[in-house]
C-alpha cells in the first residue's frame, strides 16, 4: 500500500493516489471518484473499494468466480483516486468558505453559478475537469468562460487535476480505467475506438455490467465529450468506463446524491475490482 500526492490545486489542496498491489507489475488500474465536485458520493464508493481491496490482498474476502481474492489479486496493482476535485467538492460542500485562497474566493464569487454553490461542478477556477481532456475537446461547445460548469477551459490539460490524472496514466501504462460519477445507473464505455481497443472495452464494459447490473450505453454522440474516459480510450487505447450510480432502486435523479442512497450504491458495486481484474487477466483468454 503506498500513498502518494500526484499534483496539487490551485488552493493548495493535495491530490491523493492510493495503490494497492504490485507496484512494478504490468497489470495496472485505475479508478478515479469525484471528477465533477457535487458527486462526491463517488469518494466514498471510492474508498471502501479501496478498503475491500485490502481486506482481499490480506485473505479476508473469499473467492470471486471460484478464485481466491487473494490470488486474483496477485502481480496486479489498483490505482485510487478517491478525490480528483478537492477544490471544487470543497465549494460544493462548504460554498465560498471552502476556498483557503482570498483572491480565488473572489474570482469565484464573479463566476455564472445559477444553480448555488451546492451544485457546484467544476475546479476552483470553473473549469469543468471532464471536459478538459483532449478528446472531442475542440468540438465540444458549453460555457464560453470559467462557470460552475460546462467551461473547458483553455486548453486540453490545463488544469492541475487533469494534468496529474494525465501523467499517472501514462508513466504507469494503465490497462483499465474506471470515472465513476452520479446521477444515473448505466456504464458509457464506448468513444470512437477500434479493431482491438473495441473489442477488448466491449468485453470490459460487460463484465462490469454484469456485475452492477448496470445496463450499457453505446450512444457516445448523445452525452458531452472531452471526458477522461473519452481520452483514455480513443487517445490512450485503455479500455476504459464511466461508471454512473445515484438513481439505485429506483431513487429520483438529483446532485450531490443523498447519503442514505450509499448502501443500494455500494450494494451494485462491491465487487467492481474484482471484476475488473478478473478481466484483465481472464476475460481475454475467453
């Protein structure tokens, strides 16, 4: 288990990579929570994962499809980003108070924010972190200046959060990625990949849905590019998904998710590590 700061906020804020595992293996992956501020839910899905993973490495949780956690989690190491937003979930949680730096309170304080500081989505400089990533990012058309959402800011990456989530999948040749956000219950998976990336993020994005009982959705066309996933798969080749949770059993679509919602969350997504090595490793000889 090593923990590591993998770049810092505009406020100062750290953000935290978690591993678990091997850390020279080949076999690496990554699961990111709390991209967009309000969805801060996904930080706590975040982390008891990272906690189960734990327990499993230490032969305290079983079997998973007839192999031992522990060795299905041999020579693989997990990546966790509980928080990738730490400014902006601040704000979403605490409004302007929640921002340390006075001339970034006021930068803030002049920014379109009609739905409240609660429904906050973007970074401390209004930059929406999962449009910020350089896939269909030129295409992509929302705010026209920093907001509380839909801004892309600059340029692909500009943003020390996604600059850092950036770096850590390249130097560690990440080979499956999971974004979980709110409000839905459904998997995007798929964004203009081909030949093996294709075939190989189809296979990914079932087991996952197989296990969530999440149902797939195909139509990349119909939700905003420029997101992680989007990059990760199309510029990257890493079979990579978008994980929505916070509409479980039925609950109304709303942002920040309640807590009381955790348990039906956690329910559908307990053994998503799991699964998600058990194809890394086993789907493909299938």
């Amino acid at each position: 288990i090593n923990l590591s700061v993998i770049g810092h906020t505009v406020d100062g804020r750290g953000i935290y990579d978690v591993t678990v595992g091997s850390p020279n293996t080949d076999n690496q992956i990554l699961i990111l929570g709390e991209m967009h501020a309000r969805e801060y839910i996904t930080s706590q899905t975040v982390m008891r994962l990272l906690c189960k993973t734990i327990d499993g490495i230490r032969g305290y949780d079983g079997e998973y499809h007839g192999i031992p956690v522990k060795k299905l989690l041999d020579n693989v190491c997990i990546h966790f980003v509980p928080i990738s937003n730490p400014d902006g979930m601040a704000i979403s949680q605490f409004g302007i108070d929640g921002i340390n730096n006075a001339g970034i309170r006021k930068n803030i304080t002049n920014m379109n924010n009609p739905e409240g500081y609660e429904k906050w989505k973007a970074n401390a400089n209004g930059v929406d972190l999962n449009r910020n990533f350089d896939a269909g990012w030129t295409e992509f058309v929302g705010a026209d200046k920093p907001s509380s959402e839909r801004y892309k800011g600059a340029y692909p990456g500009c943003e020390a959060e996604s600059a850092a989530l950036i770096e850590l999948t390249k130097k560690y040749h990440i080979k499956r990625s999971i974004s979980y956000h709110t409000c839905g219950a459904l998997i995007y998976w798929y964004y203009k990949q081909e030949g093996i990336v294709l075939e190989e993020s189809r296979k990914f994005a079932q087991r996952i849905a197989d296990e969530t009982g999440y149902p797939l959705d195909t139509d990349y066309t119909a939700v905003d590019a420029a997101g992680f996933k989007d990059w990760a798969v199309y510029k990257m080749g890493i079979p990579s998904i978008t994980i929505e949770t916070g509409v479980e059993a039925g609950g109304s679509v709303t942002n920040p998710v309640p807590i009381d919602r955790f348990g039906n969350i956690w329910q559908c997504n307990k053994d998503v590590v799991y699964a998600t090595v058990y194809n890394l490793k086993y789907d493909h000889k299938r």
